[in-house]
C-alpha cells in the first residue's frame, strides 16, 4: 500500500502549449490534456519528486522535457506517453530552458552549494550525452551565472538563444554566449513618486534586441540597446495597478502579453506605443502566460489551479479546471450522495463539485451570489460550513462576514436539487437562525423524514424541518439546551433515533421523536472535540476525540467506554484513521487494523473516506479496510492524496493489456471491445472434438474487418464508401449463403436416395451371409456408381463452409 500523489494542484508556472496540447506539471507527473475537448488525455510518469519545470525539444516538436527535484531530466513522447530517456544529473532541479542554437544543451536551475535555505540559485548548462541506453549520467555541467533569481519567469532566452537575459531583485543582467560576456543594468530602490522597481517577469523579443521586463509597480520596462553598457534606454509602459507576473511574446513579436493579480490578460502591440486591447475577468490571479509555436493560441494559468485556452482573436475558446485552489478550506471534504463528486471551498463565495474518478472539475454552486471584489484585507461573505442529506436532495450552507471583528454576520440557508437544471436550487435563507456563531450542523440519516440540526455558540442547538403547512420551506422546529453550556458537535445515529450533541466536557443523547433526554455521557480529561456515531455492524458505538488528544469510545448498549484511546484527527463511515502516525481501527477491536507512519511532509487538513462504486477483491490483509472504500486527505498547499492498493494498480495494469488476441485480425480498440464477448462465444461454440482446420473467413467478413480495423480516423474510409463496402460484403454473403444452402439440399436429397439403395442392399448382403453363417468377417461391396461418387466427395473441400453453418440464423 502506498500514497498516490494523483489529484494535486495542475502548477503551470512552466507550460507548454501548441495547437493541439496543453502540458502542465503536476505534482511527480505531467498531465497532457487536449485544447478541443479540454479533457485530460493522459499523465507523463516516472518522476519520484515534484516536477518543476518543462520545456519542449526544439529539435523535435513531439517531445517534451521535464526536470525533477529528484535530480534527473527527462525527455518524453507526450503524443503516445512514452519516456525516451532519463538524464541523471545528480542535484534537485527548480526549472529548465532550452535553446535553438544549442542542440543537446539544456540550461537547468540549482541550488548553490552554499545556500542551505534554496533562496539563492544558478543556472548551470548540461550536455545531454548521446547514448544508446534509457538512463544516461550527465557529467558535464558547466556554469553560466550565480545567484539568479529563484522565480522561472525571471529568466529568458533571447534572439534565437543568442544571449539569455536573468533579472534578480532590482538588476537586470544580459549574458552574450558568442562574447561570453555580461552586461548589468540596475534600477534605483524606489523613483520620485515612491514606486516599486523590483523586477518580477522577463521577456525576451523573438527578432528584434528588445528585452521586455514586469516591476512590483505593474509597470512594464522595454530595454533595447543593451550591447553597450552606458548607451541603454528603455520605454515604460503602464496598466496594472498591481505587480506583473507574467510576460510573453507572441512568436511573431508582432504582440506582448502580460497578466497580473487583475485577472485580465493584456495585449500590448508592439512597436505602437501605448496601444492594447483587454480580456477581463478570466478567474483568479494569472501566474504564467505561454503560446502555441503558430502563435494561434495562447494559454493562461491561474492562482485557482485554472487554465483558460484563448484563441489569438482574444476569444476564450476553453477551460481547463483543476482542484480549485483557495485560501483556506472551511467546510470539511463531503461527497455528493448524487455525483458522488468531492465538495469542498472552491472559487471565494462556492462550493466546488470536483469529480474524482474523471479527475475533473465538474461546477460551481454559487452560495453568496455576490460579486467578490479582489482587495486585500477586504471583508467579505465566505461559505464555512455545509452538509449534506442522505439522498442528496437537500443542501445546508452557512455563510460568514465579519470574522476578525466584532460585526459577526451569518446566514444560514438551504438549497433544494432541481432534477431539471441538475443543480441546487436556493430554497429557504434564515437570517437569524441563532445569536451568535454556527459550530456545525448535520442531517438526519433517516430516508424518510428530513431533519437539520445546528449548534451555536449562544449555547443552543436547534432542529429545522419542513413546515407542515408548506412542505417546501423550513422553520424550527425544538430549542435545547444544557445546564448554559455551549455546545460544539452533533450526530445522528445511522437509523437516525439517536442524537448525540456534546456540551464542552458532556455528551448528550437526546431522542428525535420526543426530545426527551435520555442519557449523559461524561468523559473527564479535555473537552469533546469531535463526535461521531458508528455505521454498518458498528452502528452501537459512539467515537468522540478531546482536546487532550484522546479518543473515546462508547457503547451505547451498555453505556460503558470501550478501549483504546489514541491520537486523533477524522473519524467516518465504519472505519476511523487516526493522525500523525495513522492508525485505522473498528471500534469493535481495540487492536488497530493498519498503522502508518510518516503520512506526508506537509501538515494535513481535511480527509474523507469516499464509498467505492465497487468492492475490492483479493486484497492482503492489510488492505481489508480499503474495500468498499477509499481514503483522501488534503494537505496544507491543497494536495489531495489518496491511498492506493496494489490490488488497483494490478487491475489498472490489467484493463490495459490485450485480451485475447486472433492472428487473422488487427489489434485495434474495437477488436478489443468485442475481444472478451468473441472469447465466450468460441468457448460456446467449441465442439468436444478439436477442429483439424480453422475455418476461412468468406469474402465478406474479410472486407468488414478492413474496413472497421483501421487504428486511426483520419486513415478510414468515408461513411458513404464504407456503406457500399458493407452493402457489396452483405451480398456476396447473402448469394454464398444461399448457393450453400441449395447445394445442401441436393448432397441430402442425394444422399437420401443412398441410403435407400445401401439399406435394400444391405438387407440381400445380409440374408446371403446369413446362409453362409459369417457375417462380421465379410466386407460389404460397394456398387460402380457409389464409389464415383465417393471418390469425388473426398475430392471436394467443404471446410469454408463451417463458419457459415455456424452463423445461420
């Protein structure tokens, strides 16, 4: 069992882009997806850290390189996903650049040997050997400048490789490979209006000695004559308020693009003064700005994980949207009991529906329906709090401003799913539904009645139904409360007759039919941080974790805790996982079922067991509490992980080997559709003897299979072709068909006539031979005719003829 790093943030801070494909890095991989349909096609893998960087092969289109913190360069077949050959360079890789006018150079960043802290860097060049085998050492580094700056977009090759250009801080450097020279070239801290001239982007013209740099400012610096130290000038150009974080050439240079924290990508005209033209509210922030080698399109990548394909027109023409990276997750990971999709904070003011099996961003639910203004230290409406209902047909939010001061706003509301737009609806906004802050809030488990229970910090815990009078809005339905204390969780049990809300130290069990309280339960060290009721055969217990890192279990038959106590984090389903070290357990057994150390380098946030469509078979035993489910968390930086079994990757491996291959056809995805259904008919098929031949296809099915065999659909036939072809096949088959059939009926006419002919012959043999007394040992003779006939039988081949008498209908 292992942890697959499989659902991280899409980092593009280095992508590629062309008219057909879109690469990003993300997490130990590169994802390839397509700029038509926007899906994503397939992953480059074979990194064992996080990749930092790629950069196509200017000597082949069709191949990409990628560089590792693991130390090692790879070159890839991003068409067909293939790995050509890893280049072991030795130290941790943060970004890689390549030149036309150096074939077999790549320049990589690294960390200089004095720096422990990685803030200082330089960039080194690395013959890349030619060799025969797929893992190749590269020795031969040689450096080219020190101390550069750590941001990727701060470097740039220009006039064809001709110099490099690097900024760092507030000096900017040109080094001339032919010369082997640099020239350096700095800016004042701040100028008269008290600006910020820190250089944070760098772009390099295709043709012309222009040098193109973004300052904290948002100001935008063309520098030309930069071959003389002392006769450099340079233009400004002005439109962000903000500091620019990306710029980039069209391939032409007719074009500069340049985006920042305004979310609008800006096209400046080169060579036309101040003139540009705007594309707006394109998402979040963008980070890194590339274009396709035909200057057709261009891509954008974004602070919420977004890539948007814009087409040279200035028309967005797709997007691509990954794990929506936000501030901060407040509402713990829940799965739609519908989509089975993930649901988490997303876009500021949403709730995100990312579907994990497709790997893909499915929608947004707007919950504030406000406009969010991109201001720092503005307070604005946030989602903190959501639940779901058994079914999936009721959606609970809470929503907050306000929370650094004393102002506190919230607002309670419930969405309905509309079968028709196959989304939720907003139902019922309660404005004041307590006095002061919602802690949490759950559904019932019950089917058949609906129930919300939320609980405050005004030391109330309330339960919302449906108005009897108007089944579609929801009112309070009972107020409680115990002995002034505040209460912090609440749980249903799983037939929904139970409910459990703790206060501080004390849980309570209250009855949903009467709201009676029926029992306390009272655990001494630490107050009740989590609370949870079993499910499935553990559906008896009760889980609770303390503040003092404990975790208590009851049995509500008896009243009694139930051992062990461990270190906590999430409890859910019929399993409950324990973090730092994990430790996964029934609450049945005091002995945990699986243990785990070291679990990631980054602190973990939210986790969440997701049900398998499913089950797991022949799993070892350690793996047994993965069977009908699956577990994800999220770390700090918004990386989900999950864990995987080898039973997964067995199975995977598996779906994509070739089932049961036939020599007479071609190997193609539809062969391999109808590869297990044609192996099941031959088994049926299959006579208790073994056939001496294998029988020949018919003209016909020949021509078929040519035609729907082909591996590529730009290499097939025309519809209107393929319908004659299949229309002439149907009709040669039809005539032999029928040609067969008649001449069956004159072989069994034929043979009939025989029969009666050998029968009365036989009769008079044996009336003869019974006179002779000798039957067995006498042969019986056959007549002229008969033998003819028997020897051109023998003469003829009917084995082309069994395929047919198998298909006759």
């Amino acid at each position: 069992m292992f942890i697959k790093n499989k659902f991280c943030n899409n980092r593009l801070f280095r992508s590629v882009v062309s008219c057909r494909f879109v690469l990003c890095t993300s997490g130990d991989s590169v994802k390839v997806y397509s700029t038509r349909t926007e899906e994503w096609l397939h992953s480059l893998q074979g990194h064992t850290n996080q990749v930092t960087g790629i950069a196509l092969n200017r000597a082949n289109h069709l191949q990409v390189y990628s560089c590792s913190a693991d130390g090692t360069v790879k070159l890839w077949d991003f068409i067909d996903g293939i790995l050509i050959k890893t280049f072991i360079i030795g130290y941790p890789l943060f970004a890689i650049y390549v030149s036309e006018k150096h074939d077999g150079i790549v320049f990589l960043h690294i960390a200089m040997d004095t720096d422990s802290k990685n803030e200082c860097f330089q960039l080194v060049a690395v013959h890349l050997p030619k060799s025969a085998e797929q893992e190749v050492e590269a020795k031969e580094l040689s450096a080219v400048s020190s101390r550069i700056s750590p941001n990727p977009s701060c470097t740039a090759f220009g006039r064809e490789g001709q110099y490099i250009a690097f900024a760092r801080h507030l000096q900017l450097n040109v080094y001339f490979f032919r010369k082997q020279k640099t020239y350096s070239f700095s800016l004042k801290a701040t100028d008269k209006k008290g600006a910020k001239n820190a250089f944070t982007c760098i772009a390099c013209h295709p043709a012309d000695d222009c040098i193109a740099t973004g300052h904290e400012d948002g100001k935008i610096r063309l520098w030309r004559n930069f071959i003389h130290t002392k006769e450099y000038t340079y233009s400004t150009q002005h439109w962000h308020h903000n500091a620019v974080n990306t710029l980039c050439f069209t391939p032409e240079g007719t074009n500069l693009l340049s985006g920042g924290i305004e979310s609008v990508l800006v096209q400046w005209q080169y060579g036309a003064g101040n003139r540009k033209e705007f594309l707006p509210r394109l998402g979040g922030s963008i980070l890194h700005v590339s274009t396709s080698s035909d200057g057709q399109l261009f891509c954008t990548s974004h602070s919420d994980n977004k890539i948007t394909v814009i087409e040279s027109s200035f028309k967005v023409c797709g997007v691509i949207q990954g794990l929506v990276k936000g501030d901060a997750v407040l509402t713990d990971l829940m799965i739609d009991p519908r989509s089975k999709a993930l649901v988490l904070n997303g876009k500021p003011g949403h709730l995100q529906f990312y579907s994990l099996m497709r790997d893909k961003h499915l929608y947004n639910l707007d919950i504030v329906q406000q406009e969010y203004i991109y201001e720092a230290g503005l307070d604005q409406f946030e989602v903190v709090k959501a639940a779901f209902d058994i079914n999936g047909y009721w959606l609970a939010t809470v929503e907050e401003r306000g929370q650094k001061s004393s102002d506190l706003e919230f607002v309670l509301k419930l969405w309905a799913y509309d079968e028709r737009t196959q989304s939720f609806v907003l139902n019922t906004t309660i404005t004041a539904a307590h006095t002061d802050r919602i802690i949490s809030m759950c559904f019932s488990s019950s089917e058949e009645t609906t129930m919300l229970v939320t609980t405050a910090e005004d030391g109330q815990f309330k339960a919302w139904c449906q108005g009897a009078d108007d089944q579609s809005f929801w009112s309070c339905e009972f107020v409680g409360s115990y002995h002034n204390l505040k209460p912090t969780n609440c749980s249903f049990s799983a037939d929904s007759s139970l409910l459990a809300v703790n206060f501080q130290e004390v849980i309570t069990i209250w009855s949903p039919d009467t709201w009676e309280l029926l029992t306390t339960l009272c655990q001494p060290p630490g107050v009740v941080r989590d609370l949870c009721f079993g499910r499935l055969s553990c559906s008896k217990y009760l889980i609770a974790t303390t503040t003092r890192n404990l975790l208590c279990c009851w049995n509500l038959l008896t009243c009694f805790p139930v051992p062990p106590r461990m270190n906590i984090i999430i409890i859910y389903s019929k399993m409950w996982l324990l973090f730092h070290t994990m430790f996964v357990f029934k609450p049945s057994e005091p002995r945990p079922l699986f243990t785990h150390k070291n679990m990631c380098s980054e602190k973990i946030h939210r986790a969440v067991f997701v049900p398998r469509e499913e089950p797991l078979n022949n799993c070892d035993e350690s793996s047994q509490w993965l069977n009908r489910s699956q577990l994800y968390f999220l770390t700090q930086n918004m990386d989900l992980l999950t864990f995987s079994t080898a039973t997964e990757e067995d199975r995977m491996l598996s779906s994509s080997k070739r089932l049961v291959i036939d020599d007479s056809v071609a190997v193609t995805p539809f062969y391999l559709l109808l590869g297990k259904h044609r192996q099941q008919q031959q088994k049926l098929n299959t006579p208790s003897h073994p056939a001496a031949d294998k029988p020949q296809q018919p003209q016909g099915s020949v021509t078929i299979t040519e035609v729907i065999s082909l591996p590529f659909p730009h290499l097939r036939c025309s519809v209107l072709q393929a319908h004659k072809c299949y229309i002439f096949s149907f009709c040669f088959f039809w005539h032999s068909y029928r040609e067969m059939e008649s001449s069956e009926q004159e072989m069994n006419s034929e043979k009939e006539e025989e029969h009666s002919e050998e029968e009365m012959e036989a009769c008079d043999s044996q009336q003869e031979l019974r006179a002779q007394g000798s039957v067995d040992e006498v042969t019986p003779k056959l007549s002229k005719a008969q033998e003819r006939e028997l020897k051109r039988i023998r003469k003829t081949d009917f084995s082309w003829m069994t395929g047919l008498i198998d298909s006759k209908p």
